[in-house]
C-alpha cells in the first residue's frame, strides 16, 4: 500500500509544485501589463526613457492631494445676510418674540489676489444688506467691488494682506476628459473636494440674467451642492480653471452635473471690476443664432460650425465692416466658431477698440472682414456707466445704452437694477424695469431720476418698458 501512495504522490506533489511556480512566474508579468496606474518612478530609468510603445494614460492621477493641497486655502465661505421678509411669519411668531429676522444666504468664493479681492457668483451676493467672508476661522466685513449679471461674476474685497492666492490655470486649454476637482463649502460644509472629469465645454443652459448674457460654461460631472457656487473648479495642479455656478437638477441637489464660468472669461470680468468699475464688454453689432440642421438645410451649409447673423446694429461695427443678415460667421480672430458658445466666448477676451479678422460664408462663399469692436455706446474707448443707488427708492438706476435703446427703440432711459427693499419694489418694479417718463418728463440721467423720486409725494405717474420689451404706464400714489 505505502508503495502505491507514493508513487502516486510524487507526481501529484510534483504537479502543484510546477504549476505554483508557473503561476509565480506568469503573475509579475500580467500585473506590469496593466500600465494605467504604473508609478513610472518606479521604473529603471534606462526602460523609463525608452520610447513607449503603449501610450500611458495619466489619468485619473494616483490622488488628488496635490489638488487639494493647493487649493483650498483659497476657497473662501460667504455670508450674504439680506432683509427681511415679513410673509414668512404669523401673528404667532410675533406674540412669542420670535418674528422676523434677517435672511442669510451662503455660498463660495476664490482668493485672486494677496491683499483681498475675490470672485464668486452675482447670485451668491443678490441683494445683500451685509457680506461677510470667512476664511481659516476669520471673518471680514467684505466690500462689493463690482458684478456683471451676464455673467454671474461678481468681485469684492476684504481688508487683509499675504492671503493665499490661488494659482491660475487656463480654462482655454483645458481638455473634455481631464480631471477637475471642484472646491467649495455645500450645503455649508466648508473647504469639500469633489472630483470629476471635463464633460463639456462651451455649454450654453440659458440661466443668466443681464442685458447681454454669456454662457459657455465648463460643464462638470464632478459633484456640485448649493453653496458650491462661486467656488473653484481646478485641475490636478490645484490652478483655477472655473468658477463653479449652477447645477443641472430638478431636486436642488445634485444629480449628474455642474457647470463653471471658464477662468480666463471670469478673471477679465474680475479684472475690469476692479479697474474700471464696470465690464468693457467689446460688441460686434451683431445678433447671431446656432445652425440647427433645418436651418443648414434652408440654407444649403455643408456643416453644422459657425453663427449665423439675424440682425445687425445700425452704425455698429459689422455693419460698418461690410457683414449682412444671413452671413454664417465661421472664425473670430485665431478662435474657431463652432456654435454661439464659442462666438460669445471669444468675444469676451477682447476689448472695445479691438480690431479681429473675421472668416464668414456668404452664399457658400468664403469672405473676410476687418471688425473694430465697439463698446456699449458705440464707440471704441473705455466707458464708465452712471449709476445712481439710493437705499430709499431701493435700486441702483443706470443709464440705458446705445445697444438697449437699439433693442427696446426707444431714444433714452433709466434702467432699474439690483433692487433690495425699499420705494421701487414696494410699486411692484423688478430688475430690468426701464423708465423713460415720469410725470410725462423724460427720464434721462439716473441721479436726476433718483433724487426726484426721493423728494417726491403725491400722484406718479411712470412710463417706460419692461423687461420683455413691453411698453408701461401706470400711475401711484405716494407719500
């Protein structure tokens, strides 16, 4: 018996014996054939520097603490503290001592520079009484500096010196697929990271505000929360590529993916603020819409690229350059147009004065053109817009420009904008309200408009337009 179990266990033993060693032998060998998460530092360097064969894939990188690390010292928390709104109380809340106290909202912001100045959303600053900024447990009175409702960028400035300013990336580079972290304080948690990659850029979800808005957002799938907005979206460096601004979503959460104001577009938003009070925003003259494949076949295009013109301004700069209703705008100086996303966002680097070749079809034929790009007055030099903000009435008043007489044809104006409680709101006005009479005199500059409404009582009458190009007259009694 002993003699017939060993002859059978030598060849069994001998068999997993071989057949350990070859897998000890083929194991090493599959794992360095999955290259995708390979430290390469690791390797010799006389294999390190031979060409590859394979092309490595760096992403997603080994962690984002290097991200992270670099970037979320800039992000700051913000405290928008606003009126308040008796409607939410009763009579009950009044008789136990606990009615109505001041509303505060709360979102993200991104130190830019050392000594203060920091940009978030317009919407994150809506009609705030009060700022305040808290960063690493500090907390600054901040200072509005400015804000452009067409593209939710707004500044302010906070008294402090060697603050942590976050590095700057390039949001032009910047490629669909690449990982982005995005840095912000949800649902009031303050300094989260999230990760994602670049879905999509030049994304336009028709959600901003303004005379003239500007959407070509970064689009994200990296998780995005209320109080997300006006953080930082950076790549893997921890450099700023976007301002972090809406989500896409039916609950207010979020449920797939988040967008941002690409960092060049913002930081010359932010650095026109602060320069010069006010965006200059350069102007074609032109109206344009995406080519949808019905409209591509009306007109007989080869392809879906470029805007096409639907109205241009008289006197302004693609009138003057030779450009008509219908021409299919293809290129804008060295930037390629491939729908109104990019068209717009081109536009917004450049300056009143500016002068771009531009590449554009005119029954499917190739043409070119020289456009001087002109500012909201129709000219080309720096403007500085007159404002009139009184607490009183409740409003800052603007004067309208050469482009929204144009729109609303009408030959002057003051326009109402950022309300907050007070005289205008309490007659039913909202933003965008442009008035062009009042007691049948006509309403030109803000600070006259401004200090009659403040002084006056008795019977009023105001006319003008609405924000949807409807004419109004209505009359009030005041006191």
């Amino acid at each position: 018996m002993n003699t017939i179990l060993k002859s059978f266990a030598i060849p069994f033993v001998s068999g997993v014996a071989g057949a350990a060693l070859w897998m000890s032998i083929q194991a090493p060998q599959s794992d360095q054939t999955n290259l995708d998460f390979v430290d390469i530092s690791r390797i010799p360097s006389q294999v390190a520097s031979q060409p590859a064969t394979t092309t490595l894939r760096t992403d997603p990188p080994l962690s984002f603490i290097k991200a992270s690390q670099n970037s979320t010292e800039s992000v700051v928390f913000i405290k928008n503290f606003s009126g308040t709104d008796p409607r939410r109380y009763s009579m009950f809340d009044y008789f136990f001592g606990t009615g109505p106290s001041q509303q505060v909202s709360t979102g993200s912001g991104v130190i830019i520079s050392k000594d203060g100045y920091i940009i978030t959303n317009n919407h994150v600053i809506d009609r705030a009484e009060t700022i305040e900024v808290v960063h690493q447990k500090r907390t600054y009175k901040a200072k509005l500096v400015g804000t452009d409702k067409n593209t939710d960028i707004a500044v302010l400035k906070i008294e402090a010196e060697n603050l942590p300013e976050i590095k700057r990336g390039s949001s032009r580079n910047l490629q669909i697929g690449e990982w982005v972290l995005a840095v912000g304080n949800p649902f009031n948690l303050t300094s989260t990271v999230t990760a994602g990659i670049v879905s999509a850029k030049e994304r336009q979800i028709n959600i901003l505000g303004g005379d003239f808005p500007l959407e070509s957002f970064i689009q994200t799938d990296a998780p995005i929360n209320p109080g997300n907005s006006g953080g930082a979206l950076v790549n893997v460096e921890g450099e700023l590529v976007g301002i972090n601004t809406a989500i896409l979503s039916r609950t207010g959460s979020y449920t797939g993916y988040g967008f941002a104001v690409p960092v060049d577009m913002a930081m010359k938003i932010a650095n026109d603020l602060i320069k010069f009070g006010e965006v200059q925003k350069a102007i074609p003259g032109v109206d344009v819409v995406e080519i949808t494949p019905e409209l591509a076949e009306e007109m007989k295009l080869k392809n879906l690229d470029g805007v096409i013109i639907t109205h241009t301004l008289r006197s302004g700069a693609a009138e003057a350059a030779g450009l008509q209703k219908n021409d299919v705008i293809t290129r804008i100086g060295d930037w390629k147009i491939t729908g109104k996303g990019s068209f717009e966002e081109a536009l917004s680097y450049y300056y009143p004065g500016d002068k771009l070749t531009v590449e554009y079809m005119r029954g499917g034929s190739p043409k070119t053109a020289t456009l001087t790009l002109q500012n909201l007055e129709g000219s080309t030099g720096i403007i500085k817009r007159e404002y009139y903000s009184s607490a009183l009435i409740g409003a800052r008043l603007e004067a309208v420009n050469t482009i929204e007489k144009d729109r609303l044809k009408i030959p002057y104006g003051v326009k109402i904008s950022s309300l907050t409680r007070g005289y205008l709101r309490d007659l039913g006005f909202r933003d965008g309200f442009v008035i062009t009479h009042v007691n049948e005199m006509p309403a030109k500059d803000p600070k006259a408009l401004g200090e009659y409404l403040e002084k006056f009582s008795g019977r009023l009458k105001l006319e003008g337009v609405a924000p949807n190009g409807q004419p109004f007259m209505q009359s009030y009694n005041v006191r």
